[in-house]
C-alpha cells in the first residue's frame, strides 16, 4: 500500500451528513472493505458491539480479539483496523464529537483507552433493543425533528456503554488520591503531550509539586511521569510513521524535537529499536 503523507481518515460521506452513523450487520471472514481493512482513523467516535461471534481488531498495534457477548469504544485518536470476522452479528455505531453530550466526551476521555468490555446478557440484551431502536429511528428521515431524533437517540446509546465501562469502576469518592491525580494527570497528557515535555509543567497545571506527581505516577503505574510522556509521544510517532512517508527528521519536529538524534535515541529507549527498523519491520 502506498504510504500517505499522514494517517488516513475515514469520513463521513455526504450519505451521513448529520454525523452519525448506526447499523447492524452479519459478517464472515475478511472485511469487504479497504477503507475499514487499512490502518486508518476515524472521523467520530466508534463503538462496535459484538452480538454474536468473534471479531478480530488491531488498535494502535495491539491485536485484540473480541468475542461476544462484548463492546469496545475506539476514540478519534486511535488508529486501527479490522482483520476478520467469525461468525460475526455486530453492531456499529460512529458519533462526531460536535453530536456528543459534552458530559459524555468528558467521561469517554476519562476511560480511554478502553479494553474491550464483556457483557453479562442482561446488558447485552438492553443495548441491542437500544441499537435495533435507534435504526429504526434513523429510516424515519421524514420526521419533522429527524435530526433531534437521531442525535438524541444515539446519545442514549452512548450513555448505556459508559454506564457499563463505570459500572466496572470505583466511584470518584472510593479512589485513593493518587489515583483521582493520576487520571488528571493522563487527561492532561493526552490533550498537551506535542507542547508539553516537562513533568514540572503537568505537576504546575495539578497545582502540586513535581516530587507528589512523580510519587502518585509511579505508585499507580510503576513508571515516573518522564516515562508516561515519552511513550505518549513514541506512540503518536509510531502512528505516523506506519501511515506515511515522513522522513524521520520530520517526525521528529512534528513531535515537538529539534534534535532528531536525540528522538532516535529516545525511540529505541522506549520500543527497542529505531525508528527506521519499526519502519521496516512494519512494511514486511
């Protein structure tokens, strides 16, 4: 495949105009389509439940096999691709951001990246009647508040999946310090990782000292902030460099470092190579 100046994105075309996509679908073997088959982005935030049978996925080079009765979110930032399908009924829904409930994106920014989650059938059976409902409301496209319909409906779907990733989660009142800091802390790296380099200047926006965050960073991760930062970074580089044919120097820049030797230096300290050999190894 050729490579492309940046990570390919998949739109919504002028059939989903409103931003939002819902269908259900049985599917077997390999994706019938290159723009799901190749490494790509998403324009809206995706959800996939997996009714029945077993679907293969690769997110951000991880493997993942899902297999029902289960759900995964997959946000804008995330790059993958579907590998194949056994014996697959799933259902998939997309939602851009400006259509979210702004209190939703919120918690999905919280919980990203997720797992895949699975279902106890009691939940599976109240999100496929919220899915089966939400279609038919989208063939009604004579409503007069189509559109309201539309959105409204498929927030509520979004909100049954959040419910079911925070069932699995400790209540804000349950959770050490360290760990409400920690989330804060991973909110704040994903929104400021290309400026912001310095655990100093995260320790700053938390209003605690560099010495506390470092502390409460390692004792829920096991690795300093430092670490958390770097790998942040190494993975966007990862993307980008599995996706197109910037040279490494330009990466490098795009990625917030001047000097080029020092992010192949830091490349290897993180993955075990270079970048150039992740290149090639990913090209085979």
């Amino acid at each position: 495949m050729k490579k492309k100046k940046s990570i390919p994105v998949n739109s919504f075309n002028e059939k989903y105009r409103e931003g939002i996509i819902i269908a259900r679908a049985s599917l077997n073997g390999l994706p019938n389509s290159k723009e799901i088959e190749q490494s790509h982005r998403d324009e809206g935030h995706l959800f996939i439940l997996q009714e029945e049978g077993t679907t293969y996925i690769e997110i951000d080079f991880q493997k993942h096999k899902i297999k029902a009765p289960a759900l995964i979110y997959i946000n804008p930032n995330q790059v993958h691709r579907l590998i194949r399908f056994e014996n697959a009924i799933i259902g998939t829904w997309m939602i851009t951001g400006e259509n979210l409930n702004k209190e939703y994106i919120t918690l999905l920014e919280d919980l990203t990246p997720v797992e895949f989650l699975s279902l106890k059938k009691d939940s599976l059976s109240i999100i496929s009647e919220m899915l089966f409902l939400c279609i038919k409301l989208s063939e009604r496209k004579d409503e007069k508040l189509y559109y309201s319909i539309l959105k409204e409906s498929c927030n509520t779907l979004v909100a049954l999946v959040i419910s079911q990733y925070l069932s699995l989660s400790k209540s804000t009142s349950q959770l050490s310090r360290f760990t409400i800091i920690t989330k804060t802390f991973k909110l704040l790296l994903e929104q400021n990782y290309l400026e912001t380099k310095s655990p100093a200047e995260y320790a700053k926006k938390l209003n605690i000292s560099t010495a506390y965050l470092n502390e409460c960073i390692k004792t829920a991760t096991g690795y300093p902030v430092s670490y958390q930062i770097q790998k942040r970074v190494i993975l966007e580089s990862q993307r980008i460099l599995y996706h197109s044919n910037k040279s490494i120097k330009e990466i490098s820049n795009e990625l917030g470092y001047d000097d080029c030797s020092y992010f192949i230096r830091l490349f290897k300290k993180i993955t075990g190579m270079t970048p150039t050999a992740f290149r090639s190894k990913n090209l085979n």
